[in-house]
C-alpha cells in the first residue's frame, strides 16, 4: 500500500527525529532525508519540512544543500534555521541578533489555516540567535511573538506565501513546550500538504515484512550484527518474514 509521506530534512538540530516522530503520530509517514542528498530523492513526497541547526543562517552557514529543493512544486515548511532559510531564500533577510530563548507569547495577525484551530495567541518556544527582519514581495507576515507581556514584539515568527506553498515558523512547534505545536504541524500536514492518515507503525511492520518475503524468495540471509538499533531491528524483521532457521547472524564487536 502506498502512503502518504513528508520528509524532514536534517541541518543538524537536535530535534529533527522529534519532527518525524509528531509526524508519524498522526499516521502520516515521515523520513529524514540529508540535507546533500540528491534533489530526485524528494520526488515522492507530499510536503517537506526543514529542521532546525546549529547553523547561523545570517552568516551563509546553510550545511551546502541543494537549492533545487525550492524548485519542487511541494509545500514547504522550515522551523527555526529553515524558517531562516526559506525567508532568505525568497528575498527576505536574516541578521544576527535578537536572540530569543524560552517561552514566549505567539500573536497569530492573521487568520490562516496553519493556525486552524488555534487561539489567536499561542505559547511556542524559541532558540534562536539570528532573526529574520523582512521577507520577499511574495511572503507575509503571519505571527510575530514577545517573550513577556509587554516586551518588544519579534515580528515574522510566523511568515507564509499560500501561492508558492512555503512557509516558516521561528519557533520549534515540534517541541512540547509549545503548547499546541502538534495542532501546528497537523495543519501543515493535513490541510496543506493534503496527506491522508493511512500509516501506523503495525502497518510498517507488516509491509516490511512482505517486502522481505518478496525480495529474499526461498533463500537464507546472513547478517552481521553489531547489537546496535538498526541492526538488531534488521535481525528481528528478519526472523519474523523468514523464519530463524533461514536466518543467521554473527555478532560484531565494535568496541
């Protein structure tokens, strides 16, 4: 069965299997694709979301990746680092500066459907040094967000172009501490990418399980095994399609 997927490009943060994990809670698959794997590699996909890095997107510190990304006719949404790279990338500008880390106060200015759902002002959580303090013609703003009551707002939290399908949030909806981020990344998935939920990890397991069937026919497989997740993973879907008798395994010690 063929389902609906995203993928999250990894720059690097440390939350990017968190994204396809709240992706795949929602029964949508979602795979981590390198940010240097070849642009052909995103074909199958019904949205892209770009993680967050320890990159400085104000300095051109943007992990070598191919901008042919751009040029796919998918949506698109960058959280953090992303966020920072899909506003530049469109003609919009990114300094160092205006860190913002913790909690703050989201002001959702206008109505859009990734904020379906939503209160117009939201709890989110922010990590970031370098800000974006303009966007291209084609973007507007969405949301800006204030770290206490009645401090300067930090405009272009939130920013999109419903025609080029691209949208940026600088927050880390991903993460628990904003509240209804789940909500946020649901709204990408369902209403703009238009991904249907058909995927489980049940359902994972037992396609794997045929396609194994189907590939390794009436042979034995032998696998080397280092204990580690993939491996072990690997040894135990093996076991499960063929059978222990056809499958044999020598342990590697690596260190």
């Amino acid at each position: 069965m063929q389902h609906d997927k995203i993928a999250v490009v990894d720059f690097g943060g440390q939350y990017a299997h968190l994204i396809a994990t709240k992706v795949r809670r929602l029964g949508v698959l979602a795979e981590i694709r390198q940010p240097d794997d070849p642009i052909e590699r995103f074909a199958p996909y019904r949205g892209i979301i770009l993680s967050g890095s320890p990159s400085l997107s104000a300095f051109g510190e943007d992990s070598g990746y191919d901008k042919a990304i751009y040029d796919l006719d998918v949506p698109i949404l960058g959280f953090c680092f992303g966020h920072q790279e899909i506003a530049k990338h469109y003609g919009g500008a990114v300094v160092h500066g205006g860190r913002e880390w913790g909690h703050a106060e989201l002001e959702v200015v206008r109505p859009h459907p990734l904020f379906a759902g939503l209160a117009p002002t939201e709890e989110v959580w922010m990590s970031h040094f370098d800000s974006v303090t303009a966007v291209g013609p084609e973007f507007e703003e969405l949301g800006r967000t204030a770290l206490a009551p009645g401090s300067p707002a930090h405009r272009y939290a939130a920013i999109g172009s419903d025609r080029l399908r691209r949208y940026g949030f600088q927050f880390h909806p991903e993460v628990d501490d904003t509240r209804h981020g789940s909500g946020m990344i649901a709204n990408f998935v369902f209403r703009i990418c238009g991904c249907s939920p058909s995927w489980t990890m049940a359902r994972f397991v037992e396609e794997e399980i045929e396609r194994l069937c189907a590939r390794v026919g009436d042979r034995s497989v032998f696998l080397l095994v280092s204990g580690g997740v993939d491996s072990t993973v690997a040894a135990r879907l093996l076991g499960r399609a063929l059978g222990p008798d056809r499958v044999h395994l020598l342990h590697i010690d690596n260190g």
